[in-house]
C-alpha cells in the first residue's frame, strides 16, 4: 500500500540501514511531535535496536522513555548487555529500576554487571520496592548537604557539577544530619539573597514533610493533593532519606493505573495489548479471560433448559431473552463504572454498601419502570397480547433493579476481600444478571401460560 | 447506623454550626490524608458553602481545588458572590477559568464583578478557549522581565515579591521584548552564579521552545514526551507570551480524558456521575444511553424472529443465543479497548484500517477456534446431536471473527468521522454482532434442520 512505502519508519530503518549516527538522530528530530511514538512503535525490534546502537546513549535512552513499557523490555533484552547499560545509564533512576525488575533473570545481571556501579547499586536497590510504592516510583538523583554546609560551599558545588545536576527537576536541595537523616529542605531561590559564609542551617525550612519509602500510591496520589509540592523527600524506617518522590511520576503512575483498571474492564488482563506484540501471546492472554466467560455463560443459559417446555409453548419468548440479558449488562456496567471511580477517587469506602445500594435502587426503580414499559410495550404490539407485554416488562423492570444493585455494589465488595475489582465485577454481574433475568421471565411467563396461548 | 453517627462529615457540619473558623481549620488539618474528599463530597452543599465560608478565602480554595469539578461548580454556585469572589482570586488563573467557564451565564457575571479587578480580566480571557487546548489549560502565573534587566534588578523584585511569587511552580523567568514577544528564558539558578550588574540577555537562553495557544491537548502531551520540561510557554497568534503551559496541567487534563473515555464505554455519557448528585439527573442521564441501546437490541432480535419456524423446531438452540451474543461482546470489547487505547497513545492512525484489522484476524481465528470448538462440544454432550455441536461451534467460531474485526476497526472509522469512538463503539459493536451471531446459529440450522430432528 502507499501509506507502507513513504511510511516514516521505512525511512528510518533505511537511514539507519546506510545513513550516519547524525543522519538518524536528524530524521528523529525533524518528525513531527506525535509522529515519534508510532513510528518507533512499527519498527520491528530488530530495527528498534539497530535505531538505538546507532545514537548516543543519550539520545537512545531519550527514545526508550518514550516506548510504552511493554516495547522497551523487548528491545532492551535484544541489544548487547553492553549497549543496553550504556542507555540504561542514562535513565532516570526509577526507569531504570523498573526495566531491571521487568528484565529476566540473567539478562539483568549481564547489564547491570556492565553499567556504571553507582547507578548499578541503585538500580539494584530501587528494583527491590514494588512498582507502585513511594520507593518504587522515587529517583535517587536529588541534591543532598550536609546541615554544617555554607551558602558558599552550596553554590560553589553547584558550579562544579552543573551538568550532572542539569537534568535533576528540583528547586529544592535536601539537608541532612550526620546519619543521612532529612533536617530540612533549602529552597535555591534562598540561596540567591543569603550572603555565602552563612550556614544553610539558617536558610533551611526545618522539619519538611516526607513519606515513608512504602507509601502506596494511594496515599502518595493524596498527599500531592494536599499539598502544592513538585516533589516529596522520601526516608526508609530508619528515617534515612533515600530518594525523592516527585509528582510528576505520581501521576503517571495513577494515570497507568487507570488505564490498565479500564483495560481489565474490556477483558484486557495480564497487561497492556499492543498490535506490535506477536499473535500467540495476544490471542492466548484474550482467551484466558474468554474461557472464564464462556463457562459462566453456559451456567447462566442452563436456567433457560430448565424452562424449556415454557419455552416451546411460547416461542415469542426467546427474542426477548437476549434484550433482557444485554439490557441488564448495559445497566449493571453503569453502576459498576461510577463504582470503580468513586473507589478510585476515593469518594465512596469498602464498607458503604448500603449507602450505594440505596443510592442505585432510586436509578434502578425509575429506569427499569421506563425500560420495562417500552419492551412491554414492543412486546405486546408485536403479538398483540397483553399478557406477554406484562410478562416481558416486569421481567425486564425488575431485573433492572437487580443489575443496577449488583453492578452498583459487587465493585465494594470485591475491593473489600481484596480482589481486583475491575477485572472481576464485569463477569460476576453479567453471570448473576444473566440467571436472574432468565428466570423472572421464563417464571413469570410459566405461571400465566394460560393467558399467553401456551 | 453507627458509621453515621460518628462520621467526620457529621462531625465537621457540626464544628462549622458551632465552632470557630480556626477549629474548622484544625480539624480539616487533623483528617488523615485521603479522608478529606471524601468527607467533603459527603457534605450537602449547603454545609460545604458553609465550611467554605467559616475559613480563609486561601483556606477556601485549597478545598475547592480538592473538590470533583461537578461538586465545586455546585458550591460555588451557592455562595453569596462576595464569597464566591474571594475564593476564586486565590485559585490558580487556569482553574478559575474553568469555574467561571461552567458556571450559569449570569452567575459568572456577579462573581467577576466582585473579583479583583486583574484576576477577573485573566479569567475572562482563560474562559474562553477551550479546555483541552493550551490557553484552557495555561496559567498566568509567571515570572516575566524585559530584556534589558539586570540580574540585580530580577533578584532585586524576586525579594519584593516574594509573597505573591511564593505558590508559583515554576524554575524559569521568561524574558520579552518591547512587544511582548519572548525572546528568552531564564534559569534561577543561573542567576545565582552571576554578578548582579550583568543584564539578563547575557544568560538568558535564546529561542526557547514555545507552543501557540491553540496547541491541542494531544500535541501538548508529546511535546512534554519529547521534551523533559515541568512547563512551556505559549504564545498568541501574534507571537505575544501569554501564559505558561505546566506539565502537570497537561497531566491532568489527559488523565481526565481517559477517565471520562472509560466512563463513556460503559455508558456513562455526558459528564461525571457522583452519587451525590440528584437521583432525577443520574437517572435521567443513564437513560439516554440506555433508550438508544433498547431501541438497536429490539433491532438485533428481529433476526430471531425472522427464524421463528427453526427455532420451534429447535427449542434447544434458545439456549444459545444469549451466549453467542454475550461471547461475541466479549471479543469484540476486547479489540475495542485495544482500538481506543492504541488510538489515545498515537500508535494507530484512523487510516490503519487494513492492518488493524489484518491483526485481529489473526486473533478471531485462533480464539473463535478454541470458543467454538469449547461451546459445540458442550452442545453435543447436552443433546447428544454432534449436528447441534456443529451449528453452534461453526455459529461462535465464526462471529468471533466478525467480532474481533468489527471491534478493532470501528473505533478508528469512528475517529475518522469525529464521532467520539469512546461512546459510539460499544452500542455499534454489539448491534452488528448480535445481528451477524443470530443469523450465523439460525441460518445454518435451518439448513441443516433434518440433521438437527427438527
């Protein structure tokens, strides 16, 4: 096709194919804002590596940060340990820590044994907390004095090492006592009106506010909230400060969990789906949730065998047996959307389930009255009998309520016993509201099969 | 119940009926980090005006900011407009925009007449771009200084203004020209290394990357892909520097499109949903969407009808229908998911058709294989009629396929046709592959009905 033959990334593997280190880093600069991220994303990973080897390990590691999570594991693992621990170098401290996690094995090993030892250490000791901690999420690149440290001395060694510092995003440097404790926190613009011979304990904002290095997201994602802070020190339990979290990987970290949350939802579970990933691995992770389903649907249908002669007697029955299972899913997902946000934002506790109950029954009783009243409706124009607009509204308006409760309250429930609740609800309200959808309509039609011509 | 009775929402209604504005401070101080949210949204608005009137205006908007952007407006909207007022000029220019942005016409009117006079123009100006574009989400908070300053000058006003600079987040001064055009940015703690007598053109860097105040939410998030800033600045169409993009506004506003993304899949249209909204608006709004799904599931179940014959003939394969249609959803929610997020994150383009599709193929063959081969043997076993396994397997086998490629390509023809794929997907997906499943399982068993004993 023509789109494939002008596509950016022919190009690029092209350029990379003949062209110069300088010729790649050129082409990458000169696409367009947007255009990176996809045309990095259709390299093969042959290719991706080929890209990364040609360019500084400045300019590699600047791309990997830009792959999704998924892509970056995969290059990294076909490039020589020595090439991946030139890039990984030059990581921020948490990526670089969360690709080591990700690594197999061996494979980490071989890079780290070749990356600088400071960063190594770190990258080790970081790749320790989970992904979703303050330790997790902080970065080991942080200005850090001692209490007894001048002015003078501050400014001189900012001098020295500006270009280590240059990347480092604070506006704050951390003081600490002789056992690496947090004392304070020195703001740089201070620095700027103080005369140089004074102590930077004069200047310091003493006893800052910091988290523990396990803080869960949850908690750090308040914090940040509560306060107008860029960044926030972080001390393991012996109060020994190790890291900084700032905000700014917080929100990345809540943002990934809101996706991943909605993808669970879809039945995208076992983490993120790219098109780039081989065939194999994405069908048989759509599958594994698949099977689950299929299995609760089949249990949900036996209701319908068990009304079987009902059924038979009244055939018109079996259109509306899908409407009322679809139409109760569409309900129940409603509750169970505004459920999972109102946990996640946290407006709405484990334990207040009769509060949301009360609050989804009210939506449950009108809609399902208006839902209920329309299929009726259909339902008797069609076969112009009553007696089966009765039954297939009342079926449809009562299982509306059921689907709105379980939908609305199931999320609690399920967070309350520590179960994901976005990946589980879904199934658990489609089975229960499949059962009990069937069996309001197939019961009710069974004890008026006189009046509807059975 | 007794959660009730010694909730912190109570207790804080009670301390603002008869306590002093200092204990409402305490004891909002007091509330372990995440409770705050939640014990606000649990105030009727009428208490919330009131604890928002017993503290500071600062205070005040430290809340408001905390608030859902729903329950703000709310609140906001109660107070005398003298209060209202004084809390908006301490909220940041961007935030203040898009409360008076939403806020009723003439309501907006009353509250800027009471505002400070420069605040109220900035807001005026903020509300009227759009929210997801680079003047919605700016602010104008920054520090900006002529070219021909000296250091000591800026040090010099830095001092002064230490007070009315203290909340601003940024690390950089911009630099004009006479016509307000930018020229430069300033790095503070370069101005912490030179001399005071040196203007400030010496060690400004020049050109600085800047975007246009139009910039779309989407370009804003790569360029702070590309770019490792906290925040840029952005210019009119006359190049004038108007406000300073921060990347944690962009953040933000990202975040909150995903979220409202994932709540529009599940069929929560027209804004957020919180529980403690009126029940005739939550309800209302959950049934637009659901009188629209009503109406495209009595069209999917015409095909049964059309069928009527083999499926008296056949009462078995009512079983079914419910799980081929379910299943189906299934599969194809889960192509839309990866559709949509592939979509937000710029790997697929809306012309991709061909290869989105050529990638789900792959997966319906492998997956509808398995689910088909699965639900026709449970068939056969049920009724003892290998034909049933046969027209039931071949049935979900095949709408698998139909799923999967219908899934993963409707949200991109939706993209091209700016119809909000996010909203529209579900409903389109589940219409067609309703249709297609019942067609598949009824036609081929009319076809093979002496096989099946019909």
């Amino acid at each position: 096709m023509d789109v494939e033959a002008q596509a950016p990334w022919r190009e690029l593997a092209r350029i990379t194919e003949e062209g110069s280190p300088q010729q790649v880093e050129q082409f990458l600069k000169n696409l367009p804002d947007g255009e990176v991220a996809h045309t990095l994303s259709r390299l093969s990973e042959e290719e991706c590596s080929q890209v990364l080897t040609a360019l500084s390990p400045e300019e590699a590691a600047d791309l990997v940060e830009r792959l999704s999570d998924a892509q970056a594991l995969e290059v990294i693992e076909r490039l020589p340990p020595q090439t991946a621990a030139a890039i990984l170098d030059e990581l921020p401290s948490n990526e670089q820590a969360d690709l080591i996690a990700d690594l197999e094995r061996s494979g980490a090993e071989a890079i780290l044994a070749e990356m600088d030892p400071a960063e190594a250490a770190d990258a080790r000791t970081l790749s320790r907390y989970a992904d979703d901690v303050a330790g997790g999420l902080m970065v080991t690149e942080f200005l850090r004095y001692r209490e007894d440290a001048t002015v003078g001395e501050v400014v001189e060694d900012m001098r020295d090492r500006a270009d280590e510092y240059r990347d480092y995003d604070v506006q704050y440097a951390y003081v600490c006592d002789r056992d690496d404790r947090l004392t304070g926190v020195l703001r740089l613009r201070d620095l700027l009106l103080a005369p140089r011979s004074r102590p930077i304990a004069d200047l310091m904002i003493r006893r800052p506010e910091s988290v523990r290095d396990d803080t869960s997201l949850d908690d750090l994602a308040d914090f940040f909230d509560r306060h107008h802070y860029l960044g926030v020190p972080a001390a393991d339990k012996d109060g020994r400060l190790v890291g900084v979290v700032r905000k700014a990987a917080v929100d990345e970290a809540w943002a990934a969990r809101q996706d991943s949350d909605f993808l669970k939802t879809q039945g995208i579970v076992g983490g993120e789906e790219l098109r780039t990933m081989p065939l194999g691995r994405r069908a048989s992770r759509r599958l594994s949730w698949l099977s689950v389903n299929i299995l609760l649907n089949i249990l949900a249908a036996s209701v319908i065998a068990f009304f079987q002669d009902t059924l038979s007697a009244v055939i018109a029955l079996a259109v509306f047996l899908p409407i009322i299972s679809d139409m109760s899913g569409c309900s129940g997902n409603q509750a169970v959307a505004v459920s999972l946000r109102e946990l996640s934002l946290g407006l709405v506790r484990p334990n207040e389930m009769v509060r949301v109950w009360l609050k989804e029954i009210g939506v449950g009783l009108i809609n399902g009255a208006a839902l209920g009243l329309l299929i009726g409706g259909v339902a008797w124009l069609w076969q112009g009998n009553a007696y089966l607009g009765l039954v297939v509204g009342v079926a449809l308006g009562l299982n509306t309520m059921v689907a709105v409760s379980i939908g609305g309250v199931v999320p609690l429930v399920l967070k309350r016993f520590s179960v994901d609740p976005a990946i589980a609800s879904g199934p658990l309200l489609t089975t229960v509201t499949d059962m009990c959808g069937f069996f309001f309509i197939l019961g009710i039609a069974t004890m008026l099969l006189p009046q509807l011509g059975g």
